[in-house]
C-alpha cells in the first residue's frame, strides 16, 4: 500500500483499491465527475501533460481499458505510446521489467500496464525511477483499480452518495476475477453494508476475499431487494477446467434475464465490466434494457482515468 503514495499521502501509483482511504476514493470520484460533467473543467486540463509521454504496456488484451486510457491521456496533452505485446521483443524473451526500463529510458513518465500475472505492476513499479508513475490496468487475478472506481463513480450516479444504504451483488466467476476484488475494496471502503456474492461453489474464492459479504449459491435467493448487480464474464476455459458443468447450465442458473431481474429493487441497475458474453451470463433484453448501465460504465472510464493521470503524473 505504502509503495503507491507519498508520504505526504499523495498518490505516486494507482496499483490497487485495497487499504485505499476512502477519502482518496471519494476524491478521485469527485474529480471524474466533474471532468465527465462539465467540458470546461475537461478542456482545462488540455495541455496539463504536454511534453510528458505515456505508455500502455499491455501484456494481455483489452479494448476498454487501454482505448479509454489512450484518450485520456490524449486529452490531457500527453504523447501516448501504444505498446504492442505482439509485435515486440518480449516474443525474443525480454522480460517486463527489461521492456518496462528500456521505454521508461526513453524518457517515458507514466505506464498503464496490464500483465496476467498477479503483483506484475507492483514489481515493475518496484524498478521505477524516482518520477515515473504507474497505474495498473489489470493483473492476474488481483486488480483492476480503476474497473473499480469507474464502477464506483456508475454506480454512485445511479444511486448518489449514501452507499451505506445500498445492497449490492456481484455474480459469477468471483474467484478469478480482478474487477470483483477491487470493487470490493471499494465498496468496503465506501461504506456498503451490505455485500453480496453469488456464483456456484467453484468460482467462489476460497480465500478470505469474501469475508463480511452475504454468499449465495441461489441466485434468484441472492438478487431479492438488490440495488446494484454486478455481472461478471464467465471465462468459457473454466468449462475446459472442470469448473462448470455446461455453458446452458450456467446461463440456466447464472444468467441475468428480464424475468430474474424483477427479483431485484424496481429501479436496480445492472452492471457489467465487459465484454459480455451476450447470452451466457446476460441477456440481451437486459444487456440493452433501461436497467442497463454497462456504456455509463464505459463512458466514465474516460473521466476516471483523467482524474488519475491528472493525479499521479499531474504534479
Ligand atoms: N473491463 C475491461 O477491463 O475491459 P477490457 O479488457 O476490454 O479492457
């Protein structure tokens, strides 16, 4: 934790949401919001990184995260370089932090990196030189920080301020999954009482990941009197792996349909981090319906990761 702030408490690296304070969070939130609502504020930032250069170091694909990332830092002046995984020399054997160094040699300040290994950012951000910022956009199983606050910032515009009054649930393959754990983080940090988890037994976290939330293998049990439904991507290796008995079985018992979604508060939304598996764990109707808040998500994906460029590199 300490590895990502000052000490003067100022963000240095977003890494993860865990130990986060929440006022941290609450500010982050309130900075995206603002650039999100108001052009003005957004257009004042135009030009608050030129001549500083950032990187999307992405060892694992992506479409929202990096393209969000990349407008983001454009809008706010920087030089964006896109690195591609595929076409480098990580295919000759170079290593990450080989990679990470040479680029940050070229005078490259501040990194959006994404690996599938857990604890891959904190090491790279560990060989950083003193000014150089990292922000993780994904690793392994642990984190997705700025999934988080995005989905943190959707939901407190459905919802407003008083997450303590809020019951939300976060459905299916829990145990692999980074978005749930930093949404967690943030949702324990904010306040929220009441947690709920559901998915079958063996993507369920066996760890303490869950601990103080309600977990339900029933998930029409689970979504009664909800005011937010986080789905998750069903990962279709974990059939390969033994996890689950069949992909129908999963939609049949896991699946977010109109029917199942009226067990949820009247005015619910449902959220989902992408991309979606259109009839697997989320219906079309519901995908596209009016309780859908899954592009809200992605639009504020731009606004929140402004705020924290601005915040990390903004100095
Ligand atoms: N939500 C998310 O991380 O999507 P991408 O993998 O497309 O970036």
């Amino acid at each position: 934790m300490n590895q990502q702030t000052d000490d003067d408490g100022r963000l240095r690296h977003l890494l993860t949401l865990d130990g986060l304070p929440a006022a941290t969070i609450r500010g982050l939130l309130d900075r995206a919001q603002q650039l999100h609502a108001s052009p003005a504020a957004s257009h004042a930032l135009r030009g608050m990184l030129a001549g500083t250069a950032v990187c999307t170091l992405f060892f694992e694909p992506s479409t929202r995260t990096r393209s969000s990332f990349q407008l983001a830092a454009t809008r706010l002046g920087a030089d964006v370089l896109n690195f591609d995984a595929a076409t480098s020399s990580t295919s000759k054997g170079e290593t990450a932090v080989d990679t990470f160094r040479n680029i940050e040699a070229m005078g490259v300040r501040g990194f959006v990196v994404r690996d599938r290994i857990d604890g891959a950012v904190a090491a790279l951000a560990s060989a950083a030189r003193p000014g150089t910022a990292l922000v993780n956009a994904g690793d392994g199983r642990s984190a997705h920080p700025t999934q988080g606050l995005l989905d943190m910032l959707t939901i407190r515009q459905a919802k407003g301020d008083r997450f303590e009054d809020l019951a939300v649930l976060i459905v299916g393959d829990i145990r692999h999954s980074r978005v749930a754990r930093s949404d967690l983080h943030a949702l324990r940090a904010l306040g929220v009482r009441r947690i709920r988890a559901c998915g079958p037994g063996s993507l369920l976290p066996d760890d303490d990941t869950l601990q103080g939330c309600e977990v339900f293998d029933d998930f029409d049990a689970a979504l009664e009197g909800v005011d937010v439904v986080m789905m998750l991507r069903l990962q279709r290796e974990r059939m390969q792996e033994g996890l689950i008995e069949s992909i129908d079985g999963y939609h049949r018992d896991y699946g977010l349909g109109v029917e199942r979604l009226r067990r949820a508060a009247a005015d619910a939304i449902v959220l989902h981090p992408g991309p979606m598996n259109r009839g697997v764990e989320i219906d079309d109707a519901v995908a596209d319906g009016p309780q859908s808040r899954i592009l809200q998500q992605v639009a504020n994906g731009v606004a929140v990761r402004m705020a924290i460029l601005e915040a990390v590199l903004g100095r």
